[in-house]
C-alpha cells in the first residue's frame, strides 16, 4: 500500500529530501512551494552586480521528481493529518516534513515567487547601484561582507562601507580566519566601521539610489549614493500560529528531536532553518537534514523505527567568498576546525555559487544566462 510523504518548502532541505524519496515505489512524494523554480539563492548577490549571471539561479520544479508531483501554493495551516493550503485544497499526509526555511533582507533571498519576477527586481537593483559611485552596507555578517566583495569585484573603483554594531567580525570562527578576512577586505578596499550604529536610517529605500548623508553613533558622517540592508533574519513559520501542530518558540522555530521529528510525532519531521537545531542556519546543514528525514522515513516504511539521528557540528563552519576569487572559509578536520585559504573558498563555492552541485541535482542544465 503506498504511502504519501508531503514535504513543506522547496528549499536546499526540501528539495533535497522530496528528490532521495521520489525513486522509492511504496510512496507518494508531494512537495508544496510558491515558486516556479528551485532558487539556489547563494546567487543573489553576484546576481545583482551581474545581472546576467542571474539566469543561474533557478531550476524549474517542471520535471523535477520523476513520480511525485509539485504544488506551487503556500501551506496556511498545518495539522498531524496533513496541509491546507492558500488556494483551500487539502492535502492528506502518512509522513509531513516541515522545510520552509527563512527569509532574509531583499537582495540576500528574492521576495518574488516567479523566476521572471525575481530577475526583473534584480535588474532594477543592479541599474540603481550602477550608477551609484558610494556603496553603505547595514551589517558586517557573511551576506553584507559577501555583497562588498560582489561589488568590488565588478566595480572595484566604488567606495564601499560595512558599518555594524558588532565589535568583531564573525566572533565564532577562528582568530586566523578573521585575521584572512581583515586582510582581504583591505586589500579589496571595503572600509569598516565596526562597534557602532547609526543615529538614525537613511532617509532613502534600501537598493534605490539617491544621495544621503547619515551619523554614527561616534559621531562620524558617511555619505553615500545607496544602502543595502545585511541582517534580519525571519523564520517562515507562520503557518503553524494556529497551533493546530505544535507551539514555536519564540524564535518561530520548531522543537525537534535528535531523529529530527517534530516533538509529539512520530511521522512529522522539520529540517533546515525551521528547526530549534542550535547552529547556524547554512543551506547546507539543511541538505544534511535531509538526508537524516530520508533514511527515517525509509526505515518506516520497512516497518522499524527510526534511528538516524542529526548531531550538530561541535565548531561551525562556513564558506564566504569574497567575488569569484576571494574569500575564506573554515570546515571540520580531524583535529578541530581548520581555517581553508581563498583558492579552496574559491573551488568549493565562490567560483559558481554551487550551480555545478543543482545542476546535477535536478538532472538538468541550468537556464542559459
């Protein structure tokens, strides 16, 4: 008898699982997402400096599973038996996954949910920063660190300035990866401004240009032609406020168990940045999320019990490039976490933002730019 698994988000986490279940013959894989396409949104920063890389980043849902099916809508309330969706259909579930990820400051994630729309804004930000000659970035994290690198590259003649309140870049890495990273940025020309905020906003809209002047906190004026906004992450979690599953935290997070199911359940599940799972929220952490679900449900539909469990990294890592070229990095090694050098940042991510690794994903060519 066949049995139906409904994965929630078609994000890095749930894209991942719905295609490792799709082969299997005893079930029924539904994945609902808003979207059109996969967006590899690690894109859409180079995106946005080179409009015609943006291409790149989608991977049409079209004939992505081989026997499940995709619904393009949004979950509005989810319960133990299954979803109801924005447009009122019902969708019963055997196994539910929760992967609806995040949202992050436009132009880290697009807010559009199709691929024409999403390239269309990105085109419009690119013309507005064309133009502008003095770049203010809100945030010294990975993505406002990234878009400085982004546009350097392209453009290395810009004045770019990262200003955060933070007194340190990246606190939870390695003092050599943040030695690397001072260094690079000043060889890109990126000024920092850190242990500090401003008085006030920019009288102008994020990503629209137009000449202002704004004060730090210390008392500094920088002028610029445009602003970016580099923080502020949400949970995409508001589908379950009715309560009707499982309470959130505050957050808007899921409690989940080292099997990562849903506390209470059995047969639901959430992954990536749904999840109280404590480490950075990384697609590929999701990714490996994934693979945890799949062999746990596989392993119910054999009729045991769920065994694989999820444990988080005990040192985070990350990739950050800094343009195609730049970057650092660190990632696990044997003896605890080793800081890796550009040229490594560079072939792991920076060089194609993982388009190579979806391409071969989702058994298709990437769109031509």
């Amino acid at each position: 008898m066949s049995r139906k698994v409904v994965v929630v988000g078609g994000g890095y986490g749930g894209s991942a699982l719905a295609k490792a279940l799709d082969a299997e013959a005893d079930l029924e894989v539904v994945l609902v997402d808003p979207r059109d396409a996969f967006f590899n949104t690690a894109g859409s920063l180079r995106s946005v400096t080179r409009p015609e890389w943006g291409s790149n980043m989608f991977f049409p849902y079209s004939g992505f599973l081989t026997r499940g099916t995709v619904i393009r809508d949004h979950a509005v309330s989810v319960d133990p038996g299954g979803v109801t969706l924005a447009s009122g259909q019902r969708v019963e579930a055997d196994y539910l996954v929760l992967a609806t990820g995040s949202s992050y400051t436009y132009p880290a994630k697009p807010v559009a949910d199709s691929t024409e729309q999403v390239l269309d804004d990105l085109r419009g930000t690119h013309k507005e920063l064309a133009g502008a000659e003095r770049v203010l970035i809100l945030g010294a994290g990975p993505v406002g660190l990234e878009l400085a690198g982004e546009i350097k590259e392209v453009w290395a003649h810009k004045h770019v300035t990262v200003v955060d309140p933070a007194e340190q870049l990246l606190p939870a890495f390695e003092p050599e990866l943040r030695q690397d990273l001072h260094r690079q940025l000043g060889e890109l020309g990126i000024h920092l401004r850190l242990g500090t905020d401003l008085t006030a906003p920019p009288a102008t809209e994020p990503g629209r240009a137009g000449t202002f002047t704004v004060t730090t906190a210390g008392g500094e004026e920088i002028a610029a032609d445009i602003w970016f906004r580099a923080y502020g992450v949400r949970v995409n979690s508001d589908y379950l406020a009715d309560g009707r599953l499982t309470t959130r935290t505050p957050q808007g997070q899921v409690r989940v168990t080292e099997t990562l199911n849903v506390h209470g359940y059995d047969h639901v599940y959430a992954i990536g940045d749904i999840t109280d799972v404590p480490e950075a929220k990384m697609a590929g952490y999701a990714m490996q999320h994934a693979e945890v679900v799949a062999g746990n449900i596989l392993a119910q539909l054999r009729g045991e019990r769920p065994t694989a469990t999820y444990q988080p990294l005990p040192h985070p890592m990350i990739l950050l490039p800094l343009g195609p070229r730049g970057g650092v990095g660190q990632l696990p090694g044997p003896d605890g976490p080793a800081v890796v050098p550009a040229e490594t940042v560079s072939a792991y991510k920076g060089a194609d933002l993982f388009t190579g690794r979806f391409t071969e994903q989702f058994g298709a060519a990437a769109p031509e730019a």
